[in-house]
C-alpha cells in the first residue's frame, strides 16, 4: 500500500529544509523500496502570497486526504502586519486544529557528537533524552473570548482565555501516559495549580488517569520550577506533559539544551495516528535563502513520520542511524559547529544523509 505524504513548505528556510527532507525520502523509494505519493501546497505566507489565504482550501484538503503532513516552517517579518486571521501562524495553527491534532510530542535529544554545542556543561546534558508532549488545540491559544477591547476610561485591554476541558486534559494525558509506557515509565505534568483553577482541573484529572495507568509514576511540576528544573538539571525528567503554552515555552528551553533548536523534529497527532510532522525550529527568515540551515530537524521530522504514522519503525531507525553517521563525521552546519570546525552547506548536510542511507541499502 502506498503512503500518501503532504509536502508544505512553507516560508523563510523552509522551502531549503524540506527539499533535503524530500531527497530522504526518495533515496527511501528508489532504495529501501518504501512506496510513497506525494502531494506538495503552499501554506503560511507562501500561501497568502499565491491565494491570498494562508491555509487555502486545497491546501487543507491535500493535507486532509494524506496519511500524514510534513511542513517546513511558517511565518516572517514580511507578513507581520497583516490582519491576525490571514497570518502565516493561522495557518498553521488551523491545520492543527482542521486535523484534530492534539497531541504535540516534542522530544528533545542530545546527541553524544554535540556535547560541545550546548551551552549547559557536559556532565548537566550528556546523555539528556527526554520527551515534551504538548496540548496542541486548546488552551489559551484558542480560548474564546479573545481580543482587544477598549475600556470606559478609554484604554485598550488585551485578553484571551485559558480553557481546557475535561476531556482535552483526558485525551493528551493518555496520550502522554501510552508513551511513557513506552518509555522509562515515569511521566511529569506540569501546570499552574498553585494559582489556575484551570491547572487544578488539569491535576485532578491527571491524578485520576494515573489509578489506570498504575504502571507509570505521575509527578506534578509547577511551570515555572520546570523551567527552572529544566536548565539546573534536565535529565531528572523523562517524559513531560502540559498544555499548550507552557509547552510552547518548555519545549524551547528544552530543545536548547540540545545544542541547537535545528536538531528537533516533532510529531502532531490526532487519536488514530495521523500526523503532521516538523521541525520545531521555525522559519528564521534571518537566514532564509542563504543555503545554511540545518536540515537535520526536518530529516529526524521525515524518521518520526515513518515511525508514528507510516508504521516502518526500521526505515525510521536507518535515517537515525544516518543522522548519527554524518555526526560522526564531522559535519556540522554553522548552528550545530563548536569554534573552529569546518561548517557545512544545508545542501551539503543532505547530500551526507542521503549518502549514509545509500551506503547502507
Ligand atoms: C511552535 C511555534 C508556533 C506555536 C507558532 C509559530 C504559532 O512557536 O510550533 O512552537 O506557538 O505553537
Ligand atoms: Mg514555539
């Protein structure tokens, strides 16, 4: 059976990352024999540019009739002053809620090559795998009302609501508990219960699910001590799970400890496996057009999408693997390098993945 694969660029580096991650996946057909369609649209500023729209409706169906979406990036100083709904973050934030996914795992690993890269001393990152698994359709990124208002006194007010129903807390927290199941068994939540009647909602249903899931050890974080936690000692936590902008927020922190924010790929899922998968590090349209991204992010984006949606674990862990080889050669693009090192092109930096994967078909 073939793979139908959704291929949405996007803005600024993109474009540039996705092709390398398009040049994966071919190497995959022609060589490990893994049968794919794919179908590319325009999304973000790319798609109002060319539609007017940044989620066009043909965009939306490609990806609705795929078995999953890998995206590049949206967004960029030349779209900051639209009107919010026609913003390239609209439409990314309508594909997730379009497809119904909610469950953002975000895993941030730091690879033995890169030790040097990270700003935290070795002996606070060295071996550091752990997994964010983010609310990604609700909470205050979608609560109504929202707005700007202006007051009797004449003053503007902004506000936004921060929302979470039982049942969204529910479904990402079985979520969250099925992977660390799959994991080392212990998972963190972390809220705001000293201080939100929406964390202490949050808690009582994590502490529920944990009676089902008596297997894994739930702990309770506040947001503010896991950051703190994050950086002062990373490797306590295993897997995390929060809402949508507290894992916004910790899922940066925690892909800097990594070295660089252009190592980390993520998964978007809704309940039956479907997913959109991309890097988490946005479009950075500072280095846009300049061929010097690192498109690893994307690539390990390509390796979650086969072992998430695809169900070709091994095909996920040949690209791993890969992505490991290149390391262990040497290449570093200019994020990834620590002083001195030669730096690579993000074309370069394919062509190295690519040659691994033929290497070893
Ligand atoms: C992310 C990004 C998005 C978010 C933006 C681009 C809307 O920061 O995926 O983390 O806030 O969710
Ligand atoms: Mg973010």
């Amino acid at each position: 059976m073939s793979h139908k694969i959704a291929i949405l660029p996007g803005d600024g580096i993109g474009p540039e990352i996705i092709a390398e991650a398009c040049r994966v996946l071919e190497v995959l057909r022609s060589e490990y024999g893994l049968s794919i369609e794919t179908e590319r649209a325009d999304v973000g500023g790319a798609a109002y540019d060319a539609h007017g729209h940044p989620l066009p409706e043909p965009t939306l169906r490609v990806a609705r009739e795929a078995d999953a979406v890998l995206l590049g990036a949206v967004g960029g100083t030349k779209w900051e002053t639209l009107e919010r709904a026609l913003r390239p973050e609209k439409g990314l934030l309508a594909l997730r809620t379009e497809l119904t996914l909610f469950s953002n795992l975000r895993p941030a690993i730091l690879y033995p090559q890169l030790v040097a890269a990270s700003t935290l001393r070795p002996e606070i990152v060295n071996g550091l795998d752990l997994m964010i698994v983010r609310e990604l359709t609700g909470g205050i990124y979608f609560g109504q009302p929202r707005g700007i208002r202006i007051l009797e006194d004449g003053q503007r007010q902004g506000f936004n609501t921060l929302v979470y129903s039982e049942s969204e807390i529910e479904r990402i927290g079985r979520s969250a508990f099925e992977i660390a199941r799959k994991r080392s068994m212990r998972l963190c939540s972390v809220d705001k219960a000293n201080v939100l009647e929406v964390s202490e909602l949050w808690r009582s249903v994590m502490t529920g699910l944990a009676a089902e899931y008596h297997d894994v050890e739930l702990s309770h974080m506040y947001v503010d001590n896991a950051a703190m936690q994050l950086v002062r000692n990373p490797k306590q936590f295993d897997v995390m799970v929060t809402g949508n902008m507290f894992g916004d927020i910790l899922s940066d922190a925690a892909a800097m400890l990594t070295g660089s924010i252009g190592m980390l790929p993520s998964a978007s899922l809704d309940s039956h496996g479907k997913g959109m998968y991309e890097p988490i590090h946005g479009s950075a349209p500072d280095i846009a057009g300049q061929g010097i991204a690192n498109p690893l992010a994307t690539i390990l984006s390509v390796s979650m999408m086969l072992r998430y949606s695809l169900n070709e674990a091994t095909l996920a862990d040949h690209i791993d693997a890969a992505v490991g080889t290149v390391l262990d050669n040497g290449l570093r693009t200019a994020d990834i390098a620590s002083a001195g090192m030669h730096t690579v092109s993000t074309r370069a930096m394919g062509d190295a993945v690519v040659d691994a994967l033929r290497a070893k078909s």
